[in-house]
C-alpha cells in the first residue's frame, strides 16, 4: 500500500522533471516581447502624432515659419541669393504677429 502511495509522486516529478526547467522563462518572455510590441506600434504613433500637433521641435508650423522655410528652400535652390535672402527674411520677421502669452 505505501508503494501505491509512493506512484504518484514519483510519476509527478517524472513529469515536470527538477523544476519548470526551461518552460518558467516563456511567462516573462512572452510579457516582455508583448510590451515591446505595443511600444513599438503605438509608441511611434504617439511621437507622430505629438510632433504633428504642436509638440515638439516639428510642431504645428506658423503662418511666419512656414515663409521662412520657403524662403531658406529658394535660397538653397539657387533661386535667390543670399543679400535678397537676408532682406525678405528680415522683413517677414519684423512683421511676424507677435503670439499670444499664455
């Protein structure tokens, strides 16, 4: 009777062997590949679209700010050189609007 017993246990530690052996690291792993994709996917969505709406370096461009860059654009076209560069530059800065303070 002790030896029906004793079936059992022996047949449960055949089975998951000395320990959850390599099985115990697919739980984290799998945790961190779905955190990676999610950051991967959504996290660059989030940077698009914080650096779209005002955010940022590349924000939302301002009437005056987009002149300039089409300014600086003819300018490294060839299109005009770099005296009338300087005059329309200082002239669309004199008359940007001044933004409201917050």
């Amino acid at each position: 009777m002790i030896t029906a017993l004793a079936v059992p246990a022996v047949h449960g530690a055949a089975y998951w062997g000395p320990g959850f052996g390599w099985w115990f690291l697919l739980i984290p792993l799998f945790w961190i590949a779905l955190f990676v994709i999610l950051f991967a996917v959504f996290g660059r969505r989030w940077r698009r679209a914080a650096m779209h709406s005002g955010y940022g370096p590349y924000g939302r461009m301002t009437p005056t700010r987009q002149a300039e860059a089409t300014l600086a654009e003819r300018y490294a076209q060839g299109d005009i050189d770099e005296v009338e560069y300087r005059k329309r530059l200082e002239v669309l800065r004199a008359n940007a609007p001044v933004p409201p303070e917050h």
